[in-house]
C-alpha cells in the first residue's frame, strides 16, 4: 500500500514542554483519514511540522520525500492550516488570482481555468467578484480550500476545517471533502477535535492524546478490536476502557 504521509517517531518540544511524544503513524494513499484528538492534543503542531511550518525531531516523508527537502516534497500537497489567511478587501476571486501569480508555470489562461475549477469545486461559482469581508465563516473556509486545491495536489491537509461553522456548513465541507476524494482521487488528512464530524466520511482513523498516538487505523479494525458495530463506543472503550 501507498502512503502519502509517513510520520515516523517524531518529537516536538515547545516552551520545555513536550507536547509530540514519539509519534508514528501512516496515511494510505486515496484514504480520507481523520486526525482526532482534544483540544491541545498536539494536532496543529502536527500538521505544522508536515507542512514545512515549523522545525522537529524525527522523520516526516511525504509522497516519499522527506520533508526536509521541503520544495519537492510539499510540491503535490495542498494545506489549510487554523484560520486561512486573506486579503478582505479584495474579492474571493482576487484572492485566488494574486496565489496563482505566484506559480510562474502557468500562462494567463491556465490560471483563470484552473480558478474557475476550485471556485466550482467548492462551491463559491457566482460569488467570487464579492469582497471577502462580506463571506460568511463558511465560504471563507472554503475560499481556504480552493486556495490549497489551486496546485493541482494529491494530498490534502485540513486543520478543524468545520471548526465554528453551522450544520450547514458542516455538510458542504464534508461535502467538498468527499467529492475530492471520490471524484478526483485526492488523499486527505483532516482534524478535528470531535469524531462526530468525521465518522461519516472518514476510512481511516488516528487518534491522538496529550502528544501521544493511542489509535490507528482503518474504520473496520478499529471496529472490529473494539468490539462494535458503533465508532464512538469503540473510542470510548478505547478512552475508558469500557468503564
Ligand atoms: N508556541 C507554543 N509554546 C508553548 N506551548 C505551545 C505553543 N504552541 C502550542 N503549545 C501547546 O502545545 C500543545 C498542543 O497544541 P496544538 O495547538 O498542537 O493542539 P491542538 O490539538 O491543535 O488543539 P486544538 O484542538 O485546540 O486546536 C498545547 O498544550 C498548547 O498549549
Ligand atoms: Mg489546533
């Protein structure tokens, strides 16, 4: 099997504290693989380190290359990490031009044809000429996602995307999230500090604790080890012991 990310015995120490203990864990290629833990696990850390943001002790390999080779190895992969970042007073459309710029490779055409792609693939067609100061929670997160998609990548990293948003707005994100994986092929990694929001879509599973991975794997095995047909009684039987 294909892995797209391979996190491998990897440490993080902040302010004396050491809040990544030793985790290893794989994310199989084509999966939707959900990245659980309580608020302050150590899951943006995580995903900090994976996306070149900040140093650590360990291995981190993406698509087969090692992140330190951090041009190559980022070069498929698209992010969404916290709270995405733009400019409010230009419009969403704007906003994904002036990201496009920054890829010299393309011409003029290619880069309107490749917005107008994400601008559908997330739903915003018809809104992206109005300001972005006026989009609610849920279409900036997901103007977050066309900025991630505009690469083209494999690999697919989201941070809480939902965090904060409606049930509406729940739905068109694991919506994007699904579409993007079954119709055109991409891997995702996407947290969330409830399973809630991400037992109905997700395949695989990893569950982290205090810095510490104490879950792994595809939705049957962790079914099947928990003893159930339900994946919150396998988390709390994972959590309480069944207690
Ligand atoms: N710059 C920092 N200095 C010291 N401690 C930090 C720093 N950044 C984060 N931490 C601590 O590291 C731990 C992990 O934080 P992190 O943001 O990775 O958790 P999280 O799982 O993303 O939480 P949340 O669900 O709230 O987003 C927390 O205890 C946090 O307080
Ligand atoms: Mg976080």
């Amino acid at each position: 099997m294909t892995h797209l990310i391979e996190v491998n015995n990897v440490s993080k120490v902040l302010s004396r504290r050491r809040v990544l203990d030793a985790v290893s864990f794989n994310v199989p290629k084509f999966s939707i693989t959900g990245f659980i833990g309580p608020n302050g696990a150590g899951k943006t850390t995580l995903i900090r380190i994976l996306t070149g943001l900040i140093s650590f002790q360990g291995d981190v390999k993406l698509n087969r290359v090692p992140i330190s080779n951090k041009t190559e190895a980022l070069r498929e992969v698209g992010a969404m990490v916290e709270t995405p970042v733009f400019s409010l007073y230009m419009t969403g459309y704007q906003n994904l031009y002036a990201l496009a710029m920054l890829d010299s490779s393309m011409s003029k055409q290619e880069r309107k044809k490749r917005i107008a792609e994400v601008l559908e693939l997330v739903g915003l067609t018809g809104r992206e000429h109005h300001k972005v100061k006026g989009y609610s929670l849920g279409m900036k997160q997901r103007l977050g996602i066309a900025q991630a998609l505009l690469n083209h990548p494999d690999l697919l990293i989201l941070d809480e995307p939902t965090n904060g948003l409606d049930p509406m707005g729940i739905k068109e994100i694991r919506d994007i999230i699904l579409k993007l994986n079954r119709e055109r092929g991409v891997t995702i990694f996407v947290s969330s500090h409830l399973l809630g929001e991400l037992e109905k879509i997700c395949d695989h599973f990893i569950v982290i604790q205090e810095g510490k991975i104490v879950k792994q794997g595809s939705k049957e095995s962790i079914l099947i080890e928990g003893g159930t047909e339900h994946l919150e009684d396998a988390f709390l039987q994972l959590m309480f012991g069944g207690q």
